[in-house]
C-alpha cells in the first residue's frame, strides 16, 4: 500500500480529492490491427485504422446537434485514453467511408487531432454474414472484458437482437451477457482500466454496485495504486453503500448534541451495521455504544485503526 491515508477509514468527501501516483500508470490504448490501406477486413469484426480524412458523416444521422461542451470532455479523454469503443463504417468507394455509428467519439477524435481512428467496416448488407463474424469475433480467447461487452452491444444494436437472442446466440445465461453489458456503464477511465489489465472483473463488477461515476473513479485510482484486492474493494465499498442507512442513524441521534458528536456516530457507523448509541450530559461527560454483528466487523475496524497509527 503506497498511500494509507486513503484506508477504510476516510470518510467520502476525503476520498473525493485525487488519488496520485493512478494516473501516471494509465497509457492510451492503441489498435494493433492492420490499417486500412484501401484493403479489405479479413473480418467484418476486425478493427481497422482509418485515415480521419477518409470518413465522412452519415446523411441519415438522426441527430444534428452535439454538446460542445460534452465533445470537448470526450476528447480530451480520448487524448489521455485512445478510442475506447471504435466507430462503425460501412464501405462507399475504395477510398470512403460513411459512419453507421459513433459520429460523437468521431468528432471527438477529430477534436483530439487524431489522424487515424479505430473503427469496424461493413462492405455488405448480409446481415446473417456480419452476425456470424461477430460471433466468432466474440468466441476468441484473447478478448479482454471490455471488447466482449462491446462486441455484445454491436450484436444487439446491428444485428437487432434481444439480450436473450444474442445469449442464445454467443452460449452463454442471460444473466452472464446482462452483466457484461453493463461493463459499458462504467467511466470511461475505468473502462480503460479494465480493457488494460490495470484493474480485474471482479473490481469492475464491485464498482457496479456504486451509482456514483466520480465515486467509482476514485476507487479505481486506488486499487491501482494501493494494490487492493478485490475483497478489498467489495468491503470499501460495502462501507459507502452502508453510508444513507448511517446517515439515517445518525439523523436520530439527540438534537443537543454538539455536531462533533455527530460526525463521530456517522463516522463510526460506516464500520459496525448494528446502531451505534450516544449519550452525553451537560459536563461534556457521556457514554457510547458500539453493537457489532461479527468478529469480521471487528476485525475489519481494528485493521482500519491499526492503518492510521
């Protein structure tokens, strides 16, 4: 552990500062597979580097507008990350290309001066064909989480497939290919994490059960730079989950009371579940009452007095 001020113990508005050391770990990811070089894909799911003079916006597009401000946050974590989830094209001519989807992160990257972009090519309407490429495209070994929950979502989206279709389409529960959409869910930068090995799936799926996108960045800082396991994390952010139900505990506590008292009960009871009591008089003397359910509750809050020694 390289930083322990940033241990069990600190409350959320701490934990919402930066975490250093993470950033400087994190590289862009890059595309390794052939550019297009006016050749065709072995595979309608391989990933091709195109020349951004080469593609042009759909005419179809729905949508007319985009956020600056928003264009101007995604490419400038494109900057910092790569492309995480690239383009998709369809062939016009030998040397053009139309966007089927992704004119946002296309614009982006134009944003980011980025010369070649990462995108799939569909040269024919053949919708059984392209299913199939994707299929297989899913079924290698070598694909890291992320790659599996796009190739998921494209299958859905070009393919016009329910979750429970595709799951019957790729052999795997409705429940595997429904948590590994959400994977998608997840910050861009934890995403980018996961796609590079810096943090597992099992820290990403704990980081699922946070709402929180800036919560869950923060966490993901800190597994890469204080080496946290994956029971690690689930046990910090049991703590945060835990945080409405002590806010509510705490709400009950005397009114009299001084609010250093009360951040003393609020504090605390991000460690015990059971309901922490504490009485107080007029000379400042008192009494607290700590319940816990469990040794591992105990042993778990000693582990976090013995860290801020």
């Amino acid at each position: 552990m390289t930083n322990k001020q940033h241990g069990l113990g600190r409350g959320l508005s701490s934990l919402m500062g930066s975490v250093p050391g993470a950033d400087q770990l994190r590289k862009p990811v890059g595309y390794i597979n052939k550019e297009i070089a006016g050749a065709h894909p072995a595979s309608e799911a391989d990933i091709l580097r195109i020349p951004v003079d080469m593609i042009e916006a759909n005419p179809f597009q729905p949508r007319v507008s985009f956020d600056q401000e928003s264009l101007e946050e995604l490419s400038n974590s494109i900057k910092t990350l790569g492309l995480i989830q690239p383009i998709t094209v369809r062939r016009v001519s030998p040397s053009r290309y139309q966007i089927i989807s992704g004119e946002r992160r296309y614009r982006a990257c134009r944003m980011a001066g980025m010369t070649m972009i990462p995108a799939y090519v569909r040269d024919a309407n053949d919708q059984g064909m392209l299913e199939m490429a994707i299929v297989e495209n899913i079924q290698r070994e070598d694909l890291d989480p992320v790659e599996v929950a796009m190739s998921y979502q494209r299958l859905m989206d070009e393919c016009s497939l329910t979750q429970e279709q595709m799951a019957d389409r790729v052999g795997k529960k409705r429940a595997t290919v429904a948590n590994t959409l959400r994977l998608l869910k997840l910050p861009v930068k934890v995403q980018h994490d996961l796609k590079v090995g810096l943090i597992s799936s099992g820290h990403a799926k704990a980081l699922l059960s946070l709402e929180d996108s800036r919560l869950q960045e923060q966490l993901c800082d800190m597994v890469i730079t204080e080496g946290l396991s994956v029971r690690d994390l689930e046990a910090l952010v049991r703590k945060y989950r835990e945080g409405d139900s002590v806010k509510a505990r705490s709400a009950t506590a005397p009114a009299d009371l001084p609010e250093q008292y009360n951040r003393i009960l609020s504090c605390m009871g991000r460690y015990f579940s059971k309901d922490i009591s504490l009485r107080r008089d007029a000379t400042g003397k008192g009494t607290m009452t700590v319940r816990f359910s469990s040794d591992e509750e105990m042993a778990g809050f000693l582990q976090v007095l013995e860290k801020s020694l």
